[in-house]
C-alpha cells in the first residue's frame, strides 16, 4: 500500500525541526487559557498570531498584548476554516467554549469547533509543516470509575448527556489527531488538560471558581451543587502554560495529562475562598447538574518524567492571585463581578 503521507492534497513538505520557524498560530487564543499562552510564547520569542471567533473570549484578554512585536490578530472562525499566510511553525488548537455554561449554551457550535474546527486546524499545520498541539480535556475520562486518572484510562462518558457535547467533541478531536499522526505524519501532539484558574477567567463564565470568588467579593452566598463533596484538582494558569508549553516543544505525542493534582472537594473550595477573600458570605446548595463527575484528579507521572513538568504554585497562592485579579476588575468596573 502507499504510504499515505503522499498523499494529503495540502503538504507543502516535511520542515525539520532546525529549518521550523517559531510563528505559532493559537486558535481560541483570545480566551482564558489562549491569551496565556499568546502571552508566553511571544515572552519567549515567537512570533504569534490569534485566531478567535470571540464567542467567549474578549479582547480586553490581549489588548496589552496588541502593541507587541510580532503578535497579529486573526477574527475568524475555526469551523469555517483558518487560513494564515507566511510561515507557521506551531499550530496550537484552543479554540472551543470550554466553561459547563457556554457549552450548553453552545452545544451545536461545541461539536462543530471540536470536529470541523479540528479538520482545519490540523490542514493547517500538515499544510505549513508545523507541529500541532491539541488542547484535549480530562472530560474524556467523563465521570471516571479510575482514580486518579492516567492517560490509559479510557473514561467513561454519557455521549447522549448535556455534557456529551463537550467530552465527545473533544474525545473525537483526539481521534483525529491521532489519524492525522499517522496518516500525515504530522508531528502532533495531545494534551489532557485539567481544571485550570487564574486571571482573565470571566466572572460570569459559570466555573466554580470564578463563579465563588465573584459571590464571595459582592457578600452573596456561594453557590455549591448538590453535597459539595465532588472533588476537582486545580491547575494555576501559569502552571499549566508552562506546562503545554514543555509539551509542544517536547516530541512527545502524547495524550498527556497536564493538570495539578492538588484534589480538593467543592465544599472545601467554597469554604477556602470565603476564608482568602475575608468575606461574609455563606455557603448555599443548588442541585447538582447532570452527569457532573465525582472525582477528578491527574496522574501527571508521564509529565514529571518526560518534561521534567511539576506544577510550582500551591492552591492558597493561585487563588489568592485570582482573588487579586477579581479585585481589580472590581475597582476598575464595580457592576462586572456578580453572577
Ligand atoms: P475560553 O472560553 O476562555 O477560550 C476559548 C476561546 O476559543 C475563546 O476566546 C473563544 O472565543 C474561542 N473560540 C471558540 N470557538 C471558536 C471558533 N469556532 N473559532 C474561533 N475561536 C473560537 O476557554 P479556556 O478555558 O481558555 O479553554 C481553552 C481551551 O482549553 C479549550 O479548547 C478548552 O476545551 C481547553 N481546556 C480548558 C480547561 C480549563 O480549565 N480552562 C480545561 C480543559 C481543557
Ligand atoms: N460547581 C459548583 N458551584 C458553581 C459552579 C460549579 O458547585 O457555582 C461545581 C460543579 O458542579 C462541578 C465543580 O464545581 O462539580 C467544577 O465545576 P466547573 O464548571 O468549574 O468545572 P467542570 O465541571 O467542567 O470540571
């Protein structure tokens, strides 16, 4: 049989890793985690261009970024394709509404970034010879009956629930990347990222802790669904980017999980961010959405080995600078930080 990767009507040529130029396209790259990652790539000497549609991104999240050298915004999107001209070394996949709330405002959208938007994306990097990095979820592994969770795990998800639009967006996404890798051989990566915080989450964006941290600093009750004994492990924004970062500079196919796994319930949290922020506020139980996993917690062995990855700042420091964060969109709009 021919080897396919003659085949894809889109490669312009294998560029090696000496001759691959450091432009990096990150789609998605105007929300929480993308605007990070744009931020750090051009620290670190890469040209960067954002492709953001804004369905739940902003662009107060890289205005600071826009008088950079080397940093071009791209509105367009990433399910109707994405055409960068130029040279591209690295195409990083980000774009998806990634908060419970938006994506089951925007299931249809979801599904089409996860599936269409992938396609582009990865033509795009077989197209210019980049390297491809996936931003995959630990919501593959759905409502886990393995815990912790390393990458062999293969979940356990409802495809038909609320949240299947997400998990299987995302769990296709892989399968793609994956066919890609060996069809193409493009040089692609997947990365299985866990519950990540820090600054530019939207107050309103329905996580867990933007969604306490905001009731916390306008004295409501915070709002814990069903027992509040469900367990997440939480990532600081700066953690996880040098994190994905190692990961796309690495050969490294993966998947990989890249997450803190600093475990603690929902209860705990609540009550933790009532005890940072000095508030008054009390704890009140809504009920539990469905098919919200109990535990969830990586085993991030397979990043401490092969990218001497460990994530640096404990829960009380990451939280604290959110909280800050938070503050400071207080002062500057008081009517921004409710839910
Ligand atoms: P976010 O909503 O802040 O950012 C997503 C960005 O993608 C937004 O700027 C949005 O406008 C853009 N976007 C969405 N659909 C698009 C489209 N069709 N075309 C162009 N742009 C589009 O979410 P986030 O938390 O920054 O998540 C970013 C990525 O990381 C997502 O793929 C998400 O699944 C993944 N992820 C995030 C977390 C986390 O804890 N933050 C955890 C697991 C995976
Ligand atoms: N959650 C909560 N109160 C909120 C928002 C979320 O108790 O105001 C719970 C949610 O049910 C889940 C956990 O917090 O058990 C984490 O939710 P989040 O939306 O942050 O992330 P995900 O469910 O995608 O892991």
């Amino acid at each position: 049989m021919a080897d396919q990767r003659e085949l894809h009507p889109l490669v312009e040529g294998q560029t090696s890793d000496e001759a691959r130029p450091g432009r990096a396209v990150v789609t998605g790259g105007a929300g929480f985690l993308g605007s990070h990652l744009c931020e750090h790539l051009l620290d670190l000497g890469h040209e960067v261009v954002c492709v953001d549609n804004f369905v739940t991104g902003s662009p107060d999240n890289i205005e600071h970024l826009r008088s950079r050298r080397g940093f071009t915004v791209m509105r367009a999107d990433v399910s109707h394709g994405v055409t960068v001209p130029g040279p591209v070394g690295y195409v990083l996949h980000f774009a998806s509404p990634a908060s419970p709330v938006d994506y089951l405002r925007l299931p249809i959208e979801t599904l089409s970034v996860g599936s269409r938007g992938t396609f582009h994306a990865l033509d795009l990097a077989v197209h210019k010879g980049a390297r491809f990095l996936l931003a995959s979820t630990s919501e593959v592994y759905g409502d886990p009956s393995v815990h912790p969770q390393p990458e062999s795990y293969w979940g356990n998800v409802n495809p038909v629930g609320p949240r299947g639009v997400y998990d299987e967006a995302k769990r296709f996404s892989e399968a793609l990347t994956t066919a890609y890798r060996s069809t193409y051989g493009l040089d692609a990566s997947i990365a299985r990222i866990f519950n990540t915080y820090g600054p530019r989450m939207r107050p309103d964006d329905g996580r867990a802790i933007p969604n306490f941290i905001a009731q916390a600093l306008s004295g409501k009750d915070l709002t814990v669904f069903g027992d509040g004994l469900q367990t997440r492990s939480i990532c600081f924004v700066d953690d996880e980017v040098a994190g994905l970062v190692a990961l796309l500079m690495s050969h490294h196919p993966g998947p990989m999980n890249i997450g803190n796994p600093d475990e603690i319930s929902m209860l705990d949290l609540a009550r933790k961010i009532i005890e940072l922020t000095g508030s008054e506020s009390k704890v009140a139980f809504d009920p539990l959405p469905v098919d919200d996993p109990r535990v969830r917690q990586p085993d991030v062995t397979l990043a401490s080995r092969e990218l001497g990855w460990t994530p640096q700042h404990s829960m009380t420091d990451g939280l604290q600078r959110t909280i800050d964060y938070f503050r400071s969109l207080r002062s500057s709009a008081p009517g921004l930080v409710t839910t």
